[in-house]
C-alpha cells in the first residue's frame, strides 16, 4: 500500500544584475556563550548578500499547462535562509562523527549552530521582518536555516511580487507562480520552497494483505512477526540481557518524523496484545512552538483521529498505517525508551483548484510538513536518534542551485542533516521500497525507469536502511536463510538501493566499481543502503491500527491487524536497536565523554559501523548473499525487469554491509 502526498521543491532562476548585494556588520549580535571555546578556522564571518529575486522550483514549471488563477484564500512557503557558512557546517558534521578528527564528538547546541553558521541574526531578524511588515505570520527556529510563512494569499503575493496559479504537468495538478518571485528590498534569502508543489514525497510501506478486524486473541487471529521474533531472530534479546541493568533503550529516546497521524491507544493495545514488557512510551509533539521572536498563525494542533471516513481533514483524519508501524515497531523492541512523534499540521494547505476558504481546503497531514518537523527535531535537541519513513526518487528531488536538494549536494535539506549530526544526533531513513529504481514510482517520464536512489535515504549525513527477507519460525530462530528483499518473493517491490546520483562516496564507504544487472556501474558516488533489516511484507512485522481511546479500542471502528513491510519497518527496527548501543554508551565512563548535554550520543553511525574490523564485522552483521532488487518495468508484472544489484559476499548495494544484530553491535560499538 503507498500512499502519495504533496511536497515542497526549490530550484534554480538566475539572480539578475540589478539584485543588488548588500552587508550588515560582521560581528553576530546576540550570540550566546558555548560550552567551551571552538574554533572553526573556514568559518566566514560576516552575513550573507541579499537577493531580490530568490531561486524557486521554475525548472519543475517547465512544459507545464495553465489552469487559471488559484483562489487559496490562505497559502505558506518555507523561505531558505541563506546560510554564513552552509559547507562549513556540512564538513563539521563528517569531523564531528569521525574518530580521527580532532573535532570527534564535540557536538554543537542548536544556538551555537544557528550563530556559528546559520543566517546572521541581522539577516535573520530583517527576513523576519520582511515578511511580519505584509501581515504574515513567520515560524522560525534556533538554527536559523529556514522559516515558515503563511498567511491570506494575497499579503503572500504581494510579499513575492507574483500571483498563485494552477497547472498541470504528468497528469498532477499543481500551484506555481505566474511570475518569478522577487523582494521589495534585498533579503539573504536562497530560495522559496512550496511555492511550487509539484514533486510528491511517499511513505515506505507495504502491507502483504489487507489489514482484517481482531475479532479475538490468540495465535489463530495473529498475522506477521510479532515484536518477540523479532527481537529473538536479530538478538535483541540478547542485548536486553547483557547485564542487570542494560540493554532496553533506558534514558534514550528516538525522534520519527511523523508522516500521519497516530491514537494514543494504538501503541498499548499492541504492548498488550504481544505481551510487550518494558517502559517505553510514545508522545506526540505537536509542530506548533516558535521562537521568542517569532510568531505564527498557521502550524496548528493536529485534529484528533477519526474512524474510518472519506472526505478531507479536519473532519475526516482516518489513521495512515505508516505512523502505527513506526510507532509500534520502535517501541516494542527499543523496550525503555522515550518515543517522541514529532507531528506538523497546517489546516489550510489547498491542492486542489476551486475556491479554498482557510482552514477549508484539503491539507495533508505529517507528510507536507517533514521540513517544519525535522528543523523542529533540530531546535529541540531533545532527542539521540531520528528515525523516518518516507523519501523521493533522487534524480527527480535534485535541482540546479538554490534549492532544498541542488545537484552539488548543497541545499536546506542537507543542511538539516547536518545540523542534527553536529548535535550528535544519528539518523536513520528507508532506503525506500521500489530497489534500485527509486524514481519509478514519482512516474516523472525522464527518470521513471533509471537507476536511481531515494533522498532523503542518500543524504551523506544519513543512514540507509534497507531491507531483507527473514524467515523465522515460532520460536524466532531462523529457519532459512536472509536473503535480499526483492524478487524472490514478488511482493511487488524490493529494498532501495543503488549509487546516489548527487552526494559523492565519502572515505570511509568501500572503493572501486559497483555494476547493475544491465552493467550500469558507479566508481564515484556515494552507496545506498549501508545496512538493512527485515522488510519484506511476506515475512513482515505485525502491525495494529484503529484502536481508538474508547473501552475496548472502541471509538474508530474496531482495531485491526495485518503484517506490514517495506523499508519502514526496517529503518524503524534499527533506530530501536541504535537506542540499545547508545543506552549501553550511556553506562561505560569511557564511551559516555561527548561533549555537551547528551555525552552518550555518538553521531553518525555510519563511519563506526564501516571502519569496524573484519572479524568484528563478521560478528555484527550477517552477509547476505542472495537476491537481486530488481523491480518490474512500470506496469509490466515481473514478465520484465528493470536492472537492479545482486547481493554478494561483503558490501552490495542490496543490504548494505548486511543484516545486523543487536547484542554484538553494542560490543563491537562500546566495549560492552
């Protein structure tokens, strides 16, 4: 089951000649005392050039056919700061998680990254400004990186300079600008994203059969894995024995990025039904704090989940089943950690033509908002592990200059990867669910049926957690073997993975040549996944969703079960497993010495898991290889294959360094 949601892109358009430059001070007001003296020697001091004519996604307008004026009534962007020092703050996040550099695991507060390399708070506070002078509500963040705007949609278009119009491209219907968007003064601004909304993000699930209500208990009416085959089959089991007192997630908590909304009764009601122990708990944080500076009139509360229904939000909120399966699976195998659903809503997103009074049109829940929640996760700094579900084709994400993902590897959403690796944060992300075809699904012509990896899963600062079959008996031993989930099983998809069209291969990822099944090879760029877990839907986690706060799960229809999959459930499983290693990071004095609030968090996995050493490698992880993750031609069954990768003894670009398990990873991470 996929479900399709409307995003935000930012692209390129020439800043002409008369956008004249200009300069604030060189020295930051405001800044705030660190936890000690840290001095970035590439660090341009001083804030940035303005533009009049801030960069937007033109390039997606192209060959586009007009519909006619947009009558939104309300509307929003995300206006891209532009940074003092955006590459300083990427090549700090790859010295902050490297053990060879002196800046190992001296991680930075978001106030600290906000004046060391966000916009200068001049630049800043004169955006803000900008935009609060036509009547607009602005959302900012302690980084300073980006802001959310929103407003009536004619003080929007007179911010801009431009009007809102509908088109069609592709068969989607979208809003774009008639005219390039321009400032009234000049603005340290790089681009302006939603203001076009042709490109779609989509969620990593897939459910193997239609989910049926639980008429009662018992192994009978029990459909996928449950948490405790799980936890036996990939150790956690073990992990959670290491000692008395660790390892089940005690003192940690994991950030997902929410998608959709979830009930505060779905997460007990599966601890119950699958005799879940332990302490772990989810909280939903709603998207809505601002800065002190700042003010906002359009991230709202999210409405309360509905039963069953069809219409739009907010009377109409039916569960999504993406945001059950994250929920459910982090905290039913990281046992004692903290859960935190971070949730954006905006009740008057409109993308559909025709009249939209505000808070009347028909928004999207979670999926339209992941930037606001991300720069949120990042304000907080509240949480050791981000884990999320959901990406786009790469190719077809990746802009020019300007924008949230440019060609170069530069852009706002790089950024915030950044950002949440200097704090010390790890992040883990689905390599996706359609192999090594990740655009496929967007169905844009020119890169539907390319090798093609998935963003955010290919983001240098990312984990790429792919997938596996796993097939485990009663027991939650293994009775075959892992293989690559792919067409082995002809579930219609298979685990993501392929060499990214934009982030070059960091140092640490395996040299040399990687070749597809049609001999399309990649010596340069970086490789995704780097690990995988179970997500094949034919031998897929369990899952519950509708059960509502009424006695009995009463209230949305009945609670139903199902056995879900794709590369969600994978990405989900390994942030758990991440909150074991860093809870027994937590306990050794020797491994707990980051600097800062949160001395236990260790960065990014990923430069860990490669440089570990091969016999230790050879204990964490099992080397699967068997299994291919090609994927059916668009619309052809599996009588035709798009070229994907083989598995194949050390790395592949199906599984990554391989599948792996828990007890032995916190050992070969901390020494315990």
């Amino acid at each position: 089951m996929m479900r399709w949601f409307l995003t935000c892109f930012v692209l390129a358009v020439a800043v002409p000649a008369a956008a004249a430059p200009f300069g604030f001070p060189p020295t930051d007001a405001g800044r705030l005392p660190s936890h000690g003296p840290i001095s970035f020697p590439w660090l341009a001091r001083g804030s940035a050039r303005g533009t009049v004519y801030p960069s937007y996604d033109a390039e997606a307008m192209r060959g586009a056919q007009y519909l006619g004026r947009a009558r939104l009534g309300w509307a929003s962007v995300d206006v891209v700061l532009q940074m003092r020092d955006e590459a300083g703050l990427e090549r700090y996040a790859q010295l902050v998680s490297d053990p060879r550099s002196l800046y190992y695991r001296h991680f930075l507060t978001p106030d600290q990254i906000g004046n060391d390399f966000g916009a200068a708070s001049t630049d800043y506070m004169r955006a803000v400004g900008y935009f609060a002078s036509y009547g607009l509500g602005v959302t900012g963040w302690r980084q300073r990186e980006m802001l959310h705007v929103e407003g009536p949609q004619g003080n929007l278009e007179r911010a801009l300079s431009t009007h809102l119009v509908w088109y069609r491209k592709n068969g989607e219907v979208f809003l774009g600008p008639d005219a390039p968007p321009r400032f009234a003064v000049p603005l340290a601004v790089r681009g302006i994203a939603n203001l076009v909304t042709f490109h779609r993000m989509r969620t990593h699930v897939a459910v193997a059969k239609p989910f049926q209500p639980l008429i009662g208990w018992g192994a009978g009416f029990l459909a996928g894995e449950s948490p405790f085959r799980l936890a036996a089959a990939y150790d956690y089991t073990g992990a959670y024995n290491i000692s008395p007192s660790c390892c089940k997630g005690d003192g940690i908590t994991i950030g997902i990025v929410g998608t959709g909304p979830i009930s505060s009764a779905d997460v007990p009601f599966f601890h119950q039904l699958f005799h879940v122990t332990g302490t772990s708990s989810v909280q939903q944080v709603n998207v809505t704090a601002v800065m002190p500076c700042c003010y906002s009139t359009g991230l709202q509360t999210p409405p309360p989940v509905t039963a069953p229904c069809t219409g739009s939000l907010p009377t109409c909120n039916p569960e999504d089943f993406e945001a059950q399966l994250d929920t459910e699976q982090t905290s039913s195998l990281a046992l004692d950690a903290t859960i935190l659903f971070y949730l954006a809503y905006n009740p008057n997103e409109c993308y559909a033509p025709g009249t939209c009074p505000p808070g009347q049109g028909l928004p999207e829940l979670g999926i339209g908002e992941t930037d606001d929640e991300l720069q949120q996760i990042a304000n907080d700094d509240a949480v050791d592990i981000v884990t999320a579900s959901y990406g786009i084709g790469e190719t077809d994400f990746a802009g020019q200059s300007g924008g949230l993902l440019n060609s170069d590897g530069s852009g706002a959403e790089p950024a915030i990867f950044a950002t949440l690796v200097s704090e010390g944060i790890a992040v883990f992300y689905s390599s996706g669910d359609s192999g090594a075809e990740g655009c496929q699904p967007d169905g844009v012509p020119a890169t539907a049926d390319q090798i093609c990896a998935t963003y955010p899963s290919s983001d240098i600062n990312v984990v790429s957690v792919g997938g596996t079959n796993t097939p485990i008996d009663q027991s939650g031993r293994l009775e075959g073997l892992i293989t690559a989930w792919g067409i082995a099983t002809q579930t219609g998809g298979a685990g993501g993975g392929a060499p990214s069209g934009v982030f070059k291969r960091p140092s640490y990822q395996p040299p040399g040549s990687f070749c597809a099944t049609n001999n399309q090879c990649d010596s340069t760029h970086r490789l995704t996944p780097d690990l995988a877990l179970n997500a094949d839907p034919s031998t897929g986690p369990a899952e519950t969703a509708n059960c509502g706060t009424a006695p009995n799960c009463g209230g949305l229809g009945g609670p139903l079960l199902g056995a879900a999959g794709g590369t969600s459930a994978s990405s989900q499983d390994m942030g758990a497993m991440w909150a074991l290693v860093l809870e027994a990071c937590k306990q050794l004095p020797a491994c707990s010495t980051a600097t800062g609030p949160h001395p236990w968090r260790l960065g990014n996995p990923a430069p860990l898991l490669y440089a570990l050493s091969q016999s230790a490698r050879n204990a964490v992880f099992y080397d699967i290889v068997y299994g291919n993750n090609a994927v059916p031609l668009k619309g052809s069954g599996y009588s035709q294959l798009d070229p994907g990768f083989l598995a194949a003894p050390g790395y592949d670009l199906t599984t990554g360094l391989g599948a792996p398990f828990a007890r032995n990873l916190i050992h070969a991470v901390t020494g315990m």
